[in-house]
C-alpha cells in the first residue's frame, strides 16, 4: 500500500474524517451481518473487493474512494445514504 504524505495523514487524522470512517465501517459490517455473508463472501458481491480491504474498511482503518464505496453499495444492494 501507498505510504501517505504528513499531509494527507493529518488530514485523515481529523475528527470528521475518523468519525465518518467509522460509521462506514459500522455500517458495512451491519448490513453484511444482516445478510449472514463473512467477509469473503461480503467481498465477492462487492465486485470482487479483495477481501483483505473488506476487512481494512471493517476496521476503520481505510480511505477509500467512490469507486469502492459504490462497488459495496452494489454487492449489500444499498444506496450510498444508507452507508
């Protein structure tokens, strides 16, 4: 993975973005949960997300695009606003 510059971790670091990170992740393990799907399977659906970064996004650990936070939506079958 890309080492982030001081910057961008920083930015990543801040209240908001710590707080929106881990709604997500609450939430996409909610609805997978809900579904009975593991990681792996959750990851399948999702357009073949690796499930390694399945299991970064859970933990509240990632910064992830549109494009990936679409393929989620897509796999659980959601809208964005429900994430």
């Amino acid at each position: 993975m890309k080492r982030r510059t001081t910057k961008r971790v920083e930015l990543f670091e801040t209240t908001v973005c710590l707080a929106l990170v881990a709604r997500f992740a609450a939430n996409i393990r909610r609805l997978r949960e809900e579904k009975g799907w593991s990681q792996e399977e959750c990851a399948h659906q999702s357009l073949e997300l690796d499930p390694a970064m399945l299991r970064t996004i859970e933990a509240g650990q990632a910064n992830i695009t549109i494009t990936t936070i679409a393929r989620i939506c897509q796999g659980l079958g959601v809208d964005v606003l429900v994430l």
